[in-house]
C-alpha cells in the first residue's frame, strides 16, 4: 500500500472516490454544483466506505476476542438479527434477518460477537447463498461447536425497484455443520425460529 497508515489510506479513498462520483452523477444527466448536490459526491463516498468495511474487518479476531470456556451442551440461537447488505450484480442494497444457532463443545462465544461477523460478512459485495456460508463457515471453523446453523432471509432491491420488480418476495438461504445436519436438530432449530 502506498499509503503511511490507514487513516491516509481512507482519505485518499474517499477523495479518488469522490471524483469518480462527481463523474457519474454528471454522467447520469445531473449538476454536481447545484447546491444540494455540491457535497453528494464526497457523502456517497463515504456512505460506500462503510457500506464495504467489511474487507477491512477480521472476523476470526472479532470471534476469539470473547471466547469462554463453559460446559453448556445445548442449543444457543441468536434470532432475528437485521442485516444490510450490497448485490455484487448490482450494487443495490438486499436486507432482511439472520438467525444464528450453535451447539458448544467446551467454549461458548460472546453474544454480540455473532451479529458483529453477520456485519463484516454483510458490508461487502455479497450474493446471499456465500453470506450465510462464509457466516457458517467462520463460526465453525473458529468456535468448533458441535454444530452450526445459519438462516438468512432477505428483500433484493434490485429485484424490486428494478428488473423483475416483484416486491414481496422473499429469499431464505440456510447452511447446517455438525450436529445441524442431523434432521431432528435442524427441525428442532427450525422450530425455535419460528420457521
Ligand atoms: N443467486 C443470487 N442471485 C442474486 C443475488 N442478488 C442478485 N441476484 C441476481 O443476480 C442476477 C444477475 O443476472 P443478470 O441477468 O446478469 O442481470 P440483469 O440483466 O440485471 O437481471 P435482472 O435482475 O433479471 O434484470 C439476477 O437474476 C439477480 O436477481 C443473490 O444474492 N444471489
Ligand atoms: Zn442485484
């Protein structure tokens, strides 16, 4: 990186991004030095900064931060937890709620720390199905429980407000490890979700 730290890097970002916008929104038939679009370049540019920190964030630390060790051997769902989103095909926003269940096998994870990897996952340029994987995927690799279970159910805006335009659908993708594989657990996991 050409950059002395991360804090030149974000402003060198946003600057180089700014211009880009200025041009699209030009582009797109619009006046970037009417009053209220003077500063919309440099707002959209930021807006997809945080929209896209996810590349910059680590979700195996945010998980080994607050791992405990505990003897608890049963189910721990995590419910609807909002998430927001961005179609790589698009990039037009998708949102909905995951639901995160586990079972420990010797240490439990902090809480919080499961809707914080559903963020790092969900701000970046995602198809649904490799969110709930990677979701999957890290919480097993990383906690090794007995089992994990993630359901994602969203909206795409670019199947709403564009394209197909259907507006009540809705997509659920899910992924099982372990002991979720099994199906009385899954259904049991179903069930406690409301599904
Ligand atoms: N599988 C999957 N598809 C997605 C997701 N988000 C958007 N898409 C789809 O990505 C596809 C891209 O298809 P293309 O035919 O290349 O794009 P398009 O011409 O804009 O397609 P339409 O949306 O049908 O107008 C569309 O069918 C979108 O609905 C996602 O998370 N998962
Ligand atoms: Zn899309």
């Amino acid at each position: 990186m050409p950059y002395k730290n991360f804090e030149e890097y974000n402003i060198q970002v946003t600057d180089d991004v700014k211009e880009r916008y200025k041009n699209i929104i030009e582009d797109l038939g619009e006046n970037t030095d009417r009053e209220g679009l003077i500063k919309t370049p440099e707002r959209a540019a930021k807006a997809m900064q945080f929209l896209t920190q996810g590349y910059n964030q680590d979700p195996v630390e945010i998980l080994k931060s607050a791992m405990f060790k505990e003897s608890y051997n049963e189910m721990v769902i995590v419910k609807d937890i909002e998430l927001y989103s961005l179609c790589e095909h698009h990039i037009l926003p998708f949102f909905g709620k995951a639901h995160i269940a586990y079972i420990p096998n010797g240490q439990i994870v902090g809480l919080s720390k499961l809707p914080r990897i559903v963020d790092v996952f969900a701000r970046r340029l995602q198809v649904q199905e490799r969110l709930t994987e990677q979701v999957l995927d890290c919480i097993n690799d990383t906690l090794k429980p007995q089992g994990v279970a993630v359901v994602i159910e969203a909206s795409h805006m670019c199947m709403m407000m564009r394209g197909v335009q259907k507006q009540n659908s809705i997509t659920t993708t899910s992924g099982f490890r372990g002991q979720f594989e099994k199906i009385e657990t899954r259904n049991e996991f179903l069930k406690l979700i409301g599904k």
